[in-house]
C-alpha cells in the first residue's frame, strides 16, 4: 500500500511564528497559524480543518463502498465535518466530530442507508484512527 | 474555541466514482479517488495525505511552544509526516505514522531537545486524537 506524505515548516514562537503546510502530491501548499487555530478566521489552513478534510472524504468513499455493494451506488454523498478543538487540563485537545451527510441513492430505503451509514462511519480508516475522539454522524437520503 | 469545517462531496460507485475535498478556509479545492489512495500517484490528495499534513502541523506547532517555554524558540522546525495505510482483516487501516523533524534553535542541548520533541508528540492535539495509531518519530537538531 501507499504511504501518503506531507510536510510542515514552522518558524519562530507559538505565538508570534508562523508555519507552512505542504501536501506531497503538489495540490496544497499555505500557511496556518495559531492564531487562527485559536481564534478562527478564514484565508489559513489549521490541523482541525486538515483533519474534518481527511474524515468527511474518507468518510464519504467508505460510505460509497458500502452502497455500491449493496448495488445502489450513490449520484452523490456530500459530506460535511466539523471538527471540535476544546481547552482541556491537559491542554487543547480534538473532543468531538460532527459528521453530516446527505445522499442520493436511487432504490435505497431509510432502514437500509442508516445501517450502512453506521458501517462506514465505523469502519473507514480515518473514523478507526481517531477512536480517541467521540464522532456523531447525522445521515439522511435526499430525492 | 473555533470549530474547523470542511466537506467532502463523493459521485458514483468506489472504483469508477470521483470525489472533490473543500476546506471552509477557501484556502484549497481539488480532487480526490480511490486509486490515488490504494495505488499512490500525484495531482490528486488523499485522506492520509489530510492526516499526515494535520499531524505533522499540529507536531510543528506544538514543538514552538514547549521551545518557546523553554526559551530556546526555533529559527525552523521542518517536519515530515509519513501515513502508512494497511490492508488488514477489518479492511484499510492507517496503522503508523513517521514523524521526522529537523529543528535549528539556538542555545538547546541535544538532551533537553530530545525531551521536549517527546512532549510535543505526546502532547499535541492531533497525536492525542490519533492514540489509536502508532506513532515514531526521529528528531535531530541541526546547526
């Protein structure tokens, strides 16, 4: 199997530094910062964002697997993460990721995609990874 | 604290289907599939590559604040991540991740660098939320 690479740069203190993130497949290199890991804001990447990234896609494959074996695959999984970074006694730490999906899979019932929602969110790579986190999956078939 | 989004959209069966990653940053939008991710390639990310870029970002960091504590903040800090994704009986499974830092900060002995790289990698949000993956890292100073 692959072994995927990334690389990142950071220069100076936590608070005044700035870092470099830089994918090895050559489609993202950009800049992130603590503070806007910290306070949010847009136009910066940060671990949360890059790890809500990794889990809705993964995600979203595993949950294609398992509807194109149960022979409904899906016009579409649209698939979203939100990824909690919480102030703890032990310092920041990720505590929660909301998974909201929505599906179009013609010839599919309620009963059968929640099951195979469940499946995929138990199994993909990424949601075996990060058991140390509470992930909460709300799915539903659109028509 | 913020929560960090990003969504995922996949189209069609796992072999022949396609999917597109989107940060909620805006900072970057592209492809991704599950030949990329099973067979390795370029032009396209993967949800290890997310992992790898998350984990060796959130170490980087990380490591500036316990140089900074220490007062012996980093000129650089130049990290690798290296996800390793197995077939094992329970399906795909990202069993290892390599770290390799290479750090130049000024007035640090080897030592006391040695214990504060540990600290990071146990420390850091997204080693915590990875616990269930082995983790190695190999850190060197540099002049």
């Amino acid at each position: 199997m692959p072994v995927a690479k990334a690389n990142a740069e950071w220069r100076g203190t936590l608070r005044e530094g700035a870092g470099t993130i830089k994918f090895s497949s050559g489609v993202f290199e950009g800049p992130y910062s603590f503070k806007v890991r910290s306070e949010g804001g847009a136009g910066e990447t940060t671990p949360e964002e890059l790890i809500g990234a990794a889990h809705a896609g993964c995600f979203s494959m595993a949950l294609s697997a398992q509807l194109t074996t149960n022979k409904t695959p899906p016009d579409y999984i649209r698939t979203e993460a939100a990824v909690h970074l919480a102030a703890t006694p032990s310092g920041l730490s990720i505590n929660r990721i909301d998974l909201v999906t929505r599906v179009k899979a013609p010839g599919l019932d309620a009963a059968k995609f929640a099951e195979l929602a469940k499946t995929a969110k138990e199994g993909c790579p990424v949601s075996k990874a990060l058991a140390a986190v509470e992930i909460h999956l709300d799915a539903a078939l659109e028509s």
